[in-house]
C-alpha cells in the first residue's frame, strides 16, 4: 500500500537498547518525517545523551515502506548503528499508537527502538528553529579525540574557561576548555554546544564539535571551533583611532547590517550571546561573531540570570546589578533582564565605539542622566541622522521599549 502522499510522521522515541544506547523514561527524541509527494526529509533531531546523540533518518522509500539508518552523528564521522524499516499500511487520516522495532546490522539484530507513531494527513510541513548543520567538510575524515586535539597556544584565562589555539589534523581550531564543577552542568553545557552547532549563519564562526575530559580527575568540557584569520575588531578600532582614521558611513552600515543579522539569527533560535564586545569579532575581508564566552538559553523574555559580560559593555541593568554585588547587595551576581534587549544595548556600545573610535566609558551606568549622556555622545558623531537614530534605539535606557536585533532587521530592508 502506498504512504499517503502529503503529511507528517511525527516519531517520538521513548526507550531504545543497542549496543551504543540505553535510555529509559520520558520521550528524548522527536523525529519528523515531512512526506511531500514522492520527497521524504526528516527534520528536528536532538541526542538523549551529553555527547552529540544518534539521529534517525530516512535511507529510501518503496511503495509501503521507509527504510531507515539509525546513525551516530558527531562532527567529524558518521557510524552507522543500525539499518530497519517502517511497514506502514493504510494510515487513517490520524494515528497515534505506541510501536517498536528492532534495529539490525549485517543480519545481525543489536537492539530495540520503542517509541510513538502520529501521522498528521495534510499538514503544512513544520519550520524548525534549526537545521543540523552538516560536519565541516574538511575534516569529515577525522575523529575528534582527545588525542588529535593539539593544544598549541593559550589565548586568554576567565574564571573556570580557558581559550587556546589548537589543530586537528591540518586544520587549524579555537579551543574554549570549561571545567564544569558537577555533571548537571557539564551537561547544561553541552546541550547549548549542541545547539551551537545546529546554528550556520555566514558571520557566525562555526561550532565544530564538543568532548569530555577526565584526564586529571576534573570534569572538563572542550568547545571546538573554527579558527578565523585576521585581527579582532578591538585592534582594528584601536590602530583606527591612532591614525583618526574613521570607517565611512558605507562601511560602517555593512558591518553594522552583518552583526544585527547574525544576532537575530541567534535570537531565532533563542541563544543569547550575554558578553558583546568588540574584542569577540574578527575582520578580514567581513566581519564574523567568534566568540560564544558566556552564551545562554533562553525560554522566556525575562528572566534571572547569573551576571556574565565586560563591564563597560553591560546594559543599565546588569550595570545596576553589578553595582548592587560591589554593595554586598546582590552577592549572588544575579540579574533580571530580557538578555536579548542587553546584547542589543552591548552591540549598541560596539557600534558607538566604532563609529567614534572611543571606548563607550560611562555609557551605561544607571543614573538620571544616562539618556542625556547618550543623546550627547551620539550628536557628536560625524554621520548621517538614520545611523544616529539607529544607535539611540539600540542604546534606549529602558529596556521595554529598546528593540530587539529582529526588529532592527528593518533598518536593512528584507
């Protein structure tokens, strides 16, 4: 019997036995296979384990049937777990029914997959927040281990992270060591890592892969990522104001239009930076977002979070709280804010700084006269009306009315 033409089968795994898997409890994985005419795609997989997780997908269709790979899918191989196939006789017009199967290899049966079936007939095909993103394409050959990963050069220390400079193989990598002091975060981590990697936009640096080390009885995660050539917008800024050598307007807009666009991405997908500063882009022939320091997941538009960030790139709020732990105030470091509305007001700084090759000192210290402050340092500015407005919104003191990086999508036209 032929599979309906057009819908949705949605699969959510519940408890699954191979020789790689074992996961018991609630539903960890969903699936959705998009059939559209004689097309099937699946969308929407994520791991149920802190490592980068098994992904099931569709091998080929055959009159009433899906063949399908259960594949463990890291950043730099591709292992295939196990081959089967879905039976699907005359679906109703809806199902939702508990099934299983079993998962083979070379013959040879290696574990069971349960899980729920729901077929939606003529549904419009979902739009998921994020893509997998495919292993960069150098380095599909290798492993990431902790033995291919060389450690060549330490960049910068911060609390519990270190930065380095690294290689795998002939590629050259940034290196962000984290030591996680309990397994709950090293886990709260590594999902954000996993999301990381899902995110390819062309000014962000691409997240590569992630791995555990336990090498020195400390619990460490190791971040992966792309190494971009060129200088750090910070030095580019600074060997600008030596010479009082000021980008033009063009110049700026473009980069400008980079930055508020690969933010908006991230805010689509619900990752806020939490840490914007000049020092965390790369120049070379554009502008890229390297850095990912102090990012956070974000459910809700308000919320409490732990202080991360530079100082002089705070929002008033974290300003305020900050000033609040130096009071013995707030000795957890905690803020209540809209974290996308403080990375707005952080990457407002950067453009100030950009346009007047200055530091954006005292530009966000929560008192009576900040906005007066702002209005003043922005007048000053040698450009055009629209690229000033455009600072004073993304620099608005009150944070309900500042815009966020999609909004400002508008000031660039679709």
């Amino acid at each position: 019997m032929e599979i309906p033409s057009e819908g949705v089968l949605r699969v959510t795994l519940t408890h699954a036995t191979t020789r790689t898997i074992c996961s018991i409890g609630t539903p960890k994985m969903l699936v959705m296979f998009i059939l559209e005419g004689k097309e099937v795609r699946s969308t929407t997989q994520s791991g149920w384990n802190p490592y980068w997780g098994e992904v099931l997908e569709i091998a080929s269709r055959r009159q009433g049937t899906l063949y399908f790979r259960l594949m463990s899918k890291s950043l730099f191989n591709f292992k295939l777990l196990g081959e089967g196939e879905f039976s699907l006789s005359k679906l109703p017009s809806s199902l939702n029914k508990d099934s299983s199967f079993s998962v083979y290899k070379s013959s040879k049966k290696t574990g069971e997959i349960h899980m729920i079936l729901n077929f939606l007939s003529n549904t419009k095909t979902p739009s998921p927040q994020t893509t997998l993103k495919k292993p960069h394409k150098r380095m599909l050959s290798y492993d990431l281990t902790l033995g291919n990963l060389e450690f060549q050069k330490e960049l910068t220390t911060e609390k519990n992270t270190k930065l380095y400079e690294g290689r795998v193989a002939d590629t050259k990598v940034l290196v962000r060591v984290k030591e996680c002091l309990r397994v709950e975060e090293f886990n709260k981590v590594q999902r954000e890592a996993l999301t990381l990697s899902r995110v390819s936009y062309p000014s962000i640096c691409k997240v590569l892969g992630s791995l555990l080390d336990t090498s020195d009885s400390k619990l460490k995660h190791i971040l992966v990522q792309e190494k971009l050539e060129g200088k750090n917008l910070l030095e580019v800024i600074n060997f600008r104001a030596k010479r009082n050598n000021f980008w033009t307007e063009d110049k700026l807009w473009k980069y400008f239009e980079s930055l508020v666009r690969s933010f908006a991405h991230l805010e689509r997908n619900q990752i806020a930076h939490s840490d914007i500063k000049p020092s965390h882009f790369v120049c070379s022939s554009g502008i890229k977002l390297f850095d990912f320091g102090a990012y956070v997941m974000v459910c809700s538009e308000e919320a409490t979070f732990g202080l991360t960030g530079t100082l002089t790139y705070f929002s008033p709020l974290e300003f305020q709280a900050y000033t609040s732990y130096l009071k013995g105030e707030n000795p957890e470091r905690l803020v209540t804010h809209n974290p996308f509305k403080s990375d707005t007001y952080s990457l407002g700084l950067t453009f100030y700084q950009m346009s007047s090759l200055k530091l954006p000192l005292g530009l966000n210290e929560c008192t009576d006269k900040l906005r007066t402050k702002l209005q003043s340092a922005i007048k000053k500015l040698n450009y055009s009306s629209k690229l000033k407005e455009l600072l004073l919104n993304m620099l608005e003191v009150d944070q309900t009315k500042r815009p966020s990086f999609t909004d400002l999508e508008s000031y660039f036209g679709v």
